[in-house]
C-alpha cells in the first residue's frame, strides 16, 4: 500500500515539474520493461517439451528409431508367419531307421573333445557357410549326466534354404518330469511307442554326414548327444552357435547406460537392442515368425534361419 502511495506522489511532481507528456513517456518505458522482463522469464524457464522425455510415445514412434541414422540397425528376416509354415512343410523328411548297434555306447562327458565355434568376421565369405546342418534336442531336464534326449531333429540347409529334415520323439527310461513337459510340451503318452536314442544314433549320424553343425547354444546339444553314443568329432567339420553369433551383431539393451532422454540417437539406439540372448527373443528381433518353441523341428528351422542372417549382417 505504501508503494502505491509513493508512485502516485512521484507521478503528481513530475506532472508538476515537467508536464503530463513527461508522464506518458515514462508508463511507455515502465510497460516496455515489464514486457522484457517477462520475456526474460519465459526463457528462463525450462521447455517441457524439450526436456521432458515422453518415453511412452517416444518408444512407439516406429518411424523416429527407423529413421535416426545413429541407431543400432535391424536386421529382419521379413518372413511372414505363413511363409514359416510353408517352409516347415515343404521340407522333405528323411527316414528315421531304427538299428540296434553295439557300435552305440553311451560315452563319458569328460572323454569329449574339445570343441572350438567358429567365428564369423568381415573377411568370411558368406556362400562360403551357406551348406549346413542344424541340431536341436529336447530333454527331460538340463544336467546331462541324469537327463534323456526325448526328442531330437536336424535341418539341412543348402544356399541358406532348408531343404530337408531329420526328426523324431524319443521314449525316456524314466517318466518325463512335470517341470520339462511345461516347457516343451511332451509327454510320457507321446513317446511310449517311439524308439530309444541308441536306436537311431546311426540314422542321425548318417543324415549329417559330414556337414558343419549350427545350434543355438548348441554345447548344450553336442553334450548330449556325445553321452547318448552320438560321436560327432571323428568327422573333421566346424561348429557355428548362433547364441555367440548374435551378442556379435546384437547389443543387450542397457537403460542405466543411457538416463540422458535429451539425446535421442542414444536412446533410440538403446531401444533397439535386444533384452537378452534367448532364440525367442531374438528371432522377435529379427522378423523371423515362430510358434512351437522348445520343440525340436521348429527351434532347428528358426536357428538356422538365425544363422544366415547373422552371416550376411556380419560379412556384408
């Protein structure tokens, strides 16, 4: 109140002493400045549409992550979930003959070879790993000293394309554990009638013949089949495991990495990698449609689908 007493009076001497023009001149410069001060005012204060990150909308802008230059590139299969089906019935399936050879032993886990992947850089050429055969097995758990193969497929690729295929169910000694039927869908009905390993070991090993084996995390296939009396190291080949393959081309996302949501090239990049290693993770990752997961036939068509597209990103 006083204030405004005291503007009042200094306003009536100016009239006073210098006239009612001297008085207009200095409400133009006091709105002037009041303008100028609030501009001032706006400047300061932060743009919430520059540093609030809405990562809601942000992470569904397609088209943002797609075009910015700097982030982590894609790679698709661009296969639709037809095309799969079609690929996994045009296969053709060999035969599996049963034979019952004392030349089939189970084999201890520690006379296993060493078995050394082979690494895929710049300077391969791709047609070069274009013939191949992939393996997958299923089983009643994960400890290869206690655990049985009860189902086992391989899928020849040639030129990148699978061609022809390998499988079948195996009967376990033992009732299958609640825990594995969960996860890959088998039961003890499914196999009862279906022969054991040792039975078709040979029909295996005949079908792979000498080719180059691919898997994902596939020491934890070759374990297996080495214990069951498939032994795979007295042909020289060379071993590809696409789970290796993929922490090459594909980087884990890390979002402790990047809190700093004002640079979007970072943080787009960081979207675009993957959330971990696992076959279903990154066929999703890669435009590779699958259905039946952990069952044999379809984890080995999918694995070596994987296989080319990281071959071709990595020597391309």
């Amino acid at each position: 109140m006083g204030a405004i007493i005291s503007f009042i009076i200094f306003c009536g001497i100016i009239v006073l002493i210098f006239g009612w023009e001297a008085l207009i001149f200095i409400a133009i410069l006091f709105i002037v400045g009041c303008v100028f001060a609030v501009s001032l005012t706006k400047k300061e204060q932060p743009n919430n549409d520059e540093s609030t990150f809405d990562y809601y909308s942000y992470h569904n802008d397609s088209s943002t992550m797609c075009n910015n230059t700097s982030a982590t590139k894609t790679v698709t299969a661009d296969l639709k979930e037809e095309d799969f089906h079609k690929m996994l019935s045009s296969l053709k399936e060999n035969k599996v003959a049963i034979s019952i050879s004392d030349a089939v032993k189970k084999n201890a886990i520690k006379d296993m070879p060493e078995i050394k992947f082979t690494n895929v850089t710049k300077k391969n050429i791709a047609d070069r790993m274009s013939e191949y055969v992939v393996i997958d097995v299923e089983t009643t758990g994960l400890q290869v000293g206690t655990c049985e193969i009860i189902e086992v497929a391989a899928v020849r690729f040639s030129d990148f394309s699978p061609t022809e295929c390998f499988t079948t169910l195996l009967k376990s000694k033992k009732p299958i554990p609640a825990e594995a039927t969960q996860i890959n869908n088998i039961t003890d009905l499914m196999v009862s009638d279906k022969p054991y390993f040792n039975e078709i070991a040979n029909s295996l090993s005949d079908f792979i013949g000498n080719s180059n084996l691919v898997g994902h995390n596939l020491s934890f296939d070759l374990k297996f089949l080495y214990k069951n009396g498939y032994d795979f190291t007295t042909i020289k080949r060379k071993y590809y495991d696409t789970l290796e393959l993929s922490k090459k081309v594909f980087k884990k996302k890390n979002y402790n990495e990047y809190k700093d949501h004002d640079n979007l090239a970072k943080y787009a990049d960081n979207l675009n990698r993957v959330e971990n290693y696992k076959l279903r993770t990154l066929c999703k990752h890669t435009g590779i449609p699958f259905s039946g997961e952990h069952r044999a036939l379809n984890d080995s068509l999918v694995t070596g689908i994987l296989f080319s597209i990281l071959v071709k990103e990595i020597t391309e």
